[in-house]
C-alpha cells in the first residue's frame, strides 16, 4: 500500500486564477495519475505522469489548462488553470503498484471556484 | 450509453441488513471487476477485485462478476453504520491500464 498526501485538501478560488495541487507518495513509483470527480459523475482520468517525461492527457484535457509537473518518483503536482466555476470538483491523485488492481488514492483536493 | 452504469442511490438500510450493491458494462472486453468505498472527504480506498467472472469473499463483503450478463455485484453482509459511504465499481480491460468507475451508489446504514 501507500500513504498519499495531497495539499490543499479544500480551497476556494476566484475564476480566472489558477491553482496548484500537490501530490506526495511514501514511496517511489513510476507513474502518478490525476483524476477528477464532479459531483454526480464518474471519477475521470486527467493524465498520467511518468518522471522525467511530459504526462499523457486523456481525451478532453489540455496541457495548457492542466499542467503536470512530475519532478521525482515520489511528488507530482497539478495545475488548475484559468479557473472557472465548471472547474469545481475534487481533484484526485492516484498510484499502482504493478497494474491498475491495486491503485490508490490521496483524499483528494476540494476546489470551488466562484 | 455509459461504459459503466451504476445506480447513485442512496441506498437506506438498517443495520445487519444484507446489501447489495451492482453495476452493468457495456463492455465486454473488461476483464478486472474492482469495488472501492469513498467515506465523506477522503479518497476512493480499494476493497477487492476479482478476476472474470465468479465469487470472491473477504470477511463480511463479497464480490460477484457474471460476465454472461455484464453485471457485477458486491454484497455486504451484517452491514454496519460504519459502512455508510459510497461504494463505486471499477473495471479493467486485459490491454489496458485505464480504470473505468461507475459513479459510486451512496449507501447509508442507519443503527
């Protein structure tokens, strides 16, 4: 298992500002991956990081809104940028180790943007 | 249509209650069926996951893949408040490392 910290664990942003969520593992791992949970939807896949290499967006996500930053095989941060309210949701980071049967999660980012 | 289709709830039941959760898929090349549970505030933890179709039990949960009918199911057995949460499916193709959710059904277990 792992324990998976993410800061800030709720915030409250203004549109049109851009917020960074971080994400940090016990433990080393090769790929890190960021979802989204709206309310009343499925959790979706953003990205995944691997370290040392640009991440990979799913369909429906940009770079340029959602930049990743994968520094080293234990942090990863994302960006939330040019905030507008359709961006409220929790922001989740997640790990497996070996296949996606055992993936974890941190306890997510609460963002309101109003 | 949804890939998978998972009724939100809420689900109300007494305490010692059997529960049964459920989801559909359309498909069929899933072949990782995995049921995680979200308290309020804290991220989706894993329970289990089962591999094609079958039974799979872990004290009072368990898990049911039917793979005929593209259902799966997780049942809770002596339900306890402490199980209030919401309980979201997950799949897995054999090619791919890409979790599909459902979208969680809320289960409240009141005492």
């Amino acid at each position: 298992s792992a324990v998976i910290s993410q800061k800030p664990s709720r915030d409250i942003c203004q549109r049109g500002t851009s917020l960074t969520i971080q994400c940090q593992v016990d433990s080393q791992v090769t790929m890190m991956f960021w979802y989204r949970q709206q309310p009343g939807q499925s959790l979706t896949l953003i990205a995944t990081a691997n370290q040392g290499s640009e991440a990979t967006y799913e369909s429906g996500f940009v770079i340029d809104k959602f930049p990743i930053s994968r520094p080293n095989l234990t942090f990863s941060t994302l960006t939330v940028s040019n905030m507008s309210p359709e961006d409220s949701s929790i922001y989740l980071c997640s790990v497996e180790f070996g296949r996606a049967t055992e993936a974890f999660f941190g306890q997510g980012t609460r963002l309101t943007v109003v | 249509q949804k890939e998978v289709e998972q009724d939100p709830g809420p689900l109300s039941v007494p305490e010692g209650a059997i529960v049964s959760l459920n989801c559909t898929y359309s498909n069929s090349a899933f072949q990782y069926f995995m049921w995680y549970r979200q308290y309020s505030r804290k991220g989706p933890e894993l329970l289990m996951y089962t591999y094609s179709s079958g039974n799979k039990e872990d004290g009072r949960f368990t898990a049911q893949v039917d793979k005929s009918s593209k259902y799966i199911s997780l049942f809770i057995r002596d339900s306890q408040p402490s199980d209030s949460a919401t309980y979201l499916c997950a799949m897995l193709r054999g090619d791919t490392d890409k979790l599909i959710f459902g979208t969680g059904t809320r289960l409240q277990v009141f005492p």
